[in-house]
C-alpha cells in the first residue's frame, strides 16, 4: 500500500517531533562519534562520491536467480531466518511492481513488467527521512551517501521505521542469533531490539569488494559512483531508461531499475 506525500510529511513531523524530545536525554549519555562506527578502508578500498545501484530485473530469468543474490546478502551479514513472515528481517527482498511503484501503476501497464517481481533494499536516499528522525544518531549518512545503521547505538525506538516510506528496515522482535543458519564469523551478529537494513556492504567495499548481491547477480545489478561521470552506473543512467521508487516524496533514492519492453529484454 503506498502513502502520498502529505502522509509522508504528517509521519516525518510527528517522529521528529518525539525524536527531538528525546534528543536532549540521549545525547547527554551518547558522544558523536557516530563517524566512528565506520569500516577503516584498507588499501585498495573502493571510494565514491555518492555510491548508486542500478538493477535489471529483465536480466533475471529464473527465481533461482534472485534467491541466489538475496541469499549472498543473508549468508554475508548474519540474518536471521525467523520462519514468520510478521517477524521477518530483510535486507535485500522481492515484491512485485505493483507493491513496489503503486504510483506507476497504469491500466495498460505491459503484463510481463506487471507480473515480473522487483529486488527490493535501503535505497540509502539523498535525504534519508530515518536519520533524520533517529535520536541517537545510530542511522546517520556517510560523506560517500551511504545511510548507515550503527546496531550498538541503536535504542530500538524504531522511529526510522515509520519515517522510511520503503519498508528498508527490520526489528529484531527477540534473539536473532538462534535463527541464524551459518554464521559468518567475519559479520557481527546483533541483539533483541534492534534496527537493521542494508549498508551497502561498507565492510567489503573498505577491502576493495564489490557488494556480495552485485557479485552474485551476473551483471543485473551494478554499483557504482554517481558523480563520476565515466562510471558505469552512469553510462547506464544516461543510455537506459529508469525509475525509483516513490520519487515524488522528495527522498531522493539511489536505487534505479531499468524499465524496458520484453521484446529489448
Ligand atoms: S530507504 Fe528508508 S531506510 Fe533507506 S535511507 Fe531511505 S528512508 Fe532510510
Ligand atoms: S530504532 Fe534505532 S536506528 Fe531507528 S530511530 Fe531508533 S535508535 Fe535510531
Ligand atoms: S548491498 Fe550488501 S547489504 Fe545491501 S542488499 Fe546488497 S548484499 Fe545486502
């Protein structure tokens, strides 16, 4: 179900509002360090001045295909499989287009686009509306635009989740470490009460890798730095039509997915 730009605003103030309350409490027992929460990039670590991710779903041909990227993010970061869908925490998912771009929604919409379901994640927004109302600055957004969740400082308000307008970021209802299927010994594992989302695999670029969906997609999904006008990333935009999800609330999203008939797929 999708909400309207004045909704969006109502939301976003009202959080605010409570996110400012608090302000005052938990800074006087939080020092700013959030940039400390940052992966140390080693050498040869991947930089950009605004990190973006262009998806061709046209390019996945079977389920299998996108269970193999979604389950590169999940064996990569620890998430807990809790079997119910209530409780479910994602960090890369799929849904349809319709739930996906309700506002593109159109009567004579191309069957195959309608019926073909879209991998879904944090779409680290220009103006991302979660930091904004977070209160201790456990989301806030890097220099290179990626939005960051810090589980340590995270108070589990969950003010992020309303004011996110994607659906991007999961709470952990009670221990996620029993649900884990194979920990990764390399990822941290977190706690009861907490926020999480996607980073954008901070912890891989700071080696010099690329995020372990886009590795594992084939080629369907690529990363890349939107300011550098000779990336790839921006190749694409200028030669391939694209869409975002919810434009029109002014967030500002980073994620782009190629729109095209299936007969250039
Ligand atoms: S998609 Fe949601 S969680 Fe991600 S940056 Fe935007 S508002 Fe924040
Ligand atoms: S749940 Fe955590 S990340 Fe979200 S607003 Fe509250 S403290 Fe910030
Ligand atoms: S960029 Fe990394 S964290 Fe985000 S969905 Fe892809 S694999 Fe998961």
């Amino acid at each position: 179900m999708g909400i309207d730009r004045r909704e969006f605003l109502k939301i976003i103030g009202a959080s605010a509002a409570f996110a400012l309350g608090g302000m005052t409490i938990v800074d006087a027992i939080v020092k700013d360090d959030a940039e400390a929460a940052q992966y140390t990039p080693e050498p040869g670590a991947l930089v950009a001045g605004q990190w973006a991710m262009v998806i061709d779903m046209w390019k996945f041909k079977t389920e299998d295909d996108r269970k193999r990227v979604i389950d590169a993010c999940n064996s990569a970061h620890n998430i807990p499989d809790f079997g119910e869908a209530k409780d479910e925490v994602k960090w890369i998912w799929d849904d349809s287009f319709e739930h996906a771009f309700p506002e593109t929604e159109q009567k004579y919409l191309q069957a195959s686009l309608e019926k073909m379901p879209f991998l879904l994640m944090c779409n680290h927004c220009e103006n991302p509306p979660c930091v904004r109302v977070c209160p201790t600055k456990a989301t806030f957004k890097r220099s290179d635009g990626i939005v960051m969740q810090d589980m340590h400082r995270c108070i589990g308000c969950r003010f992020c989740m309303a004011a996110c307008p994607y659906g991007s970021r999961s709470f952990n209802w009670s221990d996620p470490r029993p649900y884990i299927k194979h920990e990764n010994p390399n990822y941290p594992t977190r706690t009861k009460g907490v926020v999480e989302k996607c980073t954008f695999c901070v912890e891989r670029l700071a080696k010099g890798e690329m995020p372990a969906c886009v590795e594992a997609s084939n080629g369907a999904m690529v990363f890349g730095d939107l300011k550098d006008p000779n990336s790839k990333v921006r190749k694409l935009l200028e030669s391939t039509y694209t869409i975002r999800r919810k434009p029109e609330l002014g967030t500002g999203p980073n994620i782009y997915y190629v729109i095209r008939g299936a007969d250039n797929a």
